[in-house]
C-alpha cells in the first residue's frame, strides 16, 4: 500500500489529517468525525444566536424605554392636563412640558389655548353681570312707573272726593317715600330705609282706603344692619290691600315681619283678607303673568333671584276666606360686602 502524503483527507464520515515529524521518519495522523464538527458548529451558533437574541431584545426595550420618554410619557400628561381643565377650567393652571418638538409644539398650543378659553371665560362672566345689572334696572323701572301710577290715581280720588288735606298728606309721605326709593341710585339700602319706605305707603294707601285696614310692623333689632334690595315690601303689600282686603266688608289687618333664620333674612307680608286658591298663587310668579299687581309681585321676586340666586325670592301661601301670607327669603347683606348682581 502507498502511503498517503501530507495533508487531510476525507472518507465517509471522517477526516484524516496526516503531518510529518521532521527527518524523524514520523507522522501525526489526527482523525475528526465529520458529525462531531457540525454539531460543535451548530452548538456555537445557537449559543451566538442567544447572545445576539438578548442583544436584541435589550436593544429594543432601551428603545422602547427612551420612545416612552420622548413620545408616550410627555402625551399622557397632556391627555391627563386636558382632563383636569375640562373638569374644573376657572382654576387650571399649565406648565407646557417636554418631549420631542411636535409634542412640545402641541403642548406649547394646548397652554395659549387654555389662557384664551380662561379669557373668554372671565369676559362672558362679566357680560352676564353687566346684563343682570340691565335686568335689574329694566325691572327697577317697570315697578316704579306701576307704583306712581296706582298712588298718583288715589292721590287724584281724594282730591274728587273734596279731601284735600288728606291729599296734601298722601303727597308729602309720597315725596318721602320717592327720597328713599332713589337711594342715590343703589340698588341695596338699609332694611331700616326699606322699612320706613314701606310704612309710607301704607300710610298713603290708609289714606284711600279709609278704616278700611290696619297694620302692624314687627321687626327684629337685629336685622337693621343689613341691607335689602329696594322697593321690596311695597308691590307686596299692594298686592294684600288690593287682591285682599279690598273686597273685606269688614276691617282688615296687615303684618309686616322681618326676623333672622340662619344666615338668612325672612321678611313675611301677611293678611287676613279674602285669599286666593293654590292656582291663582303660582299665577302670580309664573312667567306669563299679565295682570299689574301680578307683574310687581314677580319683578321682586326675579330681582332677589337675579342678584342672590335661585335658591332665593318668593314663597306664596294662600287660603280662600281666611287669608294671604307672602314670605321674602334673602341672604344676609352687610355694607362692606360685594352687592355685584350674582
């Protein structure tokens, strides 16, 4: 048999390696199984494939850790900052915050958007205020016209009665009760003022309707030092003379009540003349009301909920022969305070 020369040489599944030793006459034969190569190979690869595979992976969460920075993170907090301004806008405030430039840029637009809806805000506000103090004086001016009419025409019956001094009379408590209603155009005065303002109708009214009723004035000391809107008692008492007592054969009697409940003032007008059913006492607040009287009694009552709210103004109770009581519920006011229409 020759022998084989230097170098490798296949066979099946194995590979010999023959190498000479020099002049020595030896030879190193290496023998390697072609399966123990591959599968060395193979094992290095997958182990290669794993580490690149956490490479990988490592790589994409740094990636997706630094994109939530820059992107998801800066958006959630402004998703969060448009939810906190929807819900309570008068009192929010906005830090624009980071992230890239399109979200710094949309951040930056959402901060001067909620600073113009703030301002838009603040001026539909005081529009509102500006037209409840037009709402206040238009219905100022319809009852004040009403009221001059109804005391001008008795003023006009007693003189075609022949009773001139009593007219004399009627007219210096009307000058009275003018001074008072004028206020210098203040819209709140003293209760003490609305009081006195009061009493001189009555006497005006005691006047034309001679014996025809008394009244009593009963009023907590307390209640003085706060204020009311004006011309408040006089379309409710016009409404107990002329709706009430009006049609009485006999004598009737008015009591004016102020006293204190809570932090609320109670003014209470109430008659013993000849009363109303439940119907024709919702009539008087409804919108539609036409009727004169009708129009004084809800103009007081829209000028307290205009300036204090809803929750204030009129309760009427009435029952037929026996009588009309009107309660006036109204916070109460001190001088210092902002009368701003609310």
């Amino acid at each position: 048999m020759v022998p084989l020369e230097d170098g490798a040489y296949a066979d099946n599944t194995v590979i010999h390696c023959l190498t000479s030793v020099g002049d020595s006459g030896w030879r190193v034969v290496g023998v390697s199984y072609v399966d123990e190569l591959v599968n060395r190979s193979v094992r290095e690869m997958i182990r290669l494939s794993a580490w690149l595979a956490c490479l990988i992976l490592a790589a994409a969460l740094l990636t997706s850790w630094i994109l939530s920075q820059l992107l998801d993170r800066p958006l959630r907090e402004l998703a969060s900052a448009m939810g906190k301004f929807e819900t309570d806008a008068d009192h929010f405030t906005y830090c624009p915050g980071g992230g890239t430039r399109e979200v710094q840029d949309l951040s930056d637009s959402f901060g001067h958007m909620v600073l113009r809806i703030q301002q838009l805000m603040s001026t539909v506000r005081q529009e509102e205020v500006n037209l409840r103090k037009t709402e206040l004086k238009a219905l100022q001016a319809q009852i004040n016209p009403h009221f001059l009419y109804n005391t001008l025409d008795s003023i006009a019956w007693m003189c075609e009665q022949g009773r001139g001094g009593d007219a004399v009379k009627m007219i210096h408590a009307l000058a009275r009760l003018f001074r008072i209603s004028i206020s210098k155009g203040h819209e709140l005065i003293p209760i003490g003022k609305e009081l006195e303002h009061a009493e001189n109708y009555l006497e005006i009214q005691k006047y034309r309707y001679k014996n025809q009723f008394t009244y009593t004035i009963d009023v907590d000391p307390g209640c003085l030092g706060y204020y009311c809107n004006k011309i408040t008692l006089q379309p409710i008492i016009e409404n107990a003379i002329m709706h009430g007592l009006d049609l009485l054969v006999d004598e009737g009697h008015i009591i004016v009540r102020v006293c204190q409940d809570g932090e609320d003032i109670v003014f209470t007008v109430q008659d013993d003349g000849v009363g109303m059913s439940a119907e024709q006492a919702a009539a008087i607040l409804n919108e539609d009301a036409q009727d004169r009287i009708g129009i004084g009694i809800k103009n007081v009552n829209d000028r307290i909920q205009i300036y204090f709210g809803r929750q204030y103004g009129l309760r009427i109770t009435s029952e037929l022969d026996v009588g009309t009581s009107v309660e006036l519920r109204m916070p109460k006011v001190r001088e210092a305070e902002d009368h701003e229409a609310k």
